[in-house]
C-alpha cells in the first residue's frame, strides 16, 4: 500500500522518527499524537472502519481468525508470566 509516494510502513517509520510530535490532519479529522500501526492501517485502509471501531467503540463480530488469534496471545501471555 502506499502513501504518497511511500510504502506504508516507510511512511510510519518516518512518521515514528520524529522527535517532536506530529499532527496529521486528514480530511476533518486529525489523527492522535499517538497512534498504533494496526489504528494507523485501519485508518489508512478504511477510514470508515476506523471510525467505527475507534471513535464509536462499537464492537466488531468475532471472525474464527480472531478467536483462534486471540487464544494464542493468551496462551502466550501466561506462558510467559509462568517461564520468564
């Protein structure tokens, strides 16, 4: 995916690199100074979406991807309490 001229991740480690924050305006909405990679590419990807899930919080319908992804995490979370 690109952004301007850039690939996104390029874009979001020159984003990441500055020492003083930035502010993104884009359209009538101004991104936070702080923002996730997934937030950025959900914004990036569709911005509908991202207004959706982060601005009205409304919950997503669990895929069988996202159940499965989310046992993982959790078996790996208490994994690694427990070993390290």
């Amino acid at each position: 995916m690109l952004v301007g001229d850039l690939t996104l991740p390029t874009f979001i480690h020159n984003l990441m690199c500055y020492d003083t924050p930035m502010t993104i305006q884009l359209d009538e909405y101004t991104l936070p100074e702080h923002i996730s990679y997934s937030a950025f590419t959900t914004f990036v990807d569709c911005g509908y979406q991202y207004y959706l899930g982060r601005l009205l919080n409304l919950p997503e319908q669990p895929s069988v991807w996202s159940v499965g992804g989310s046992s993982f995490h959790t078996a790996t979370e208490l994994w690694d309490l427990e070993n390290l």
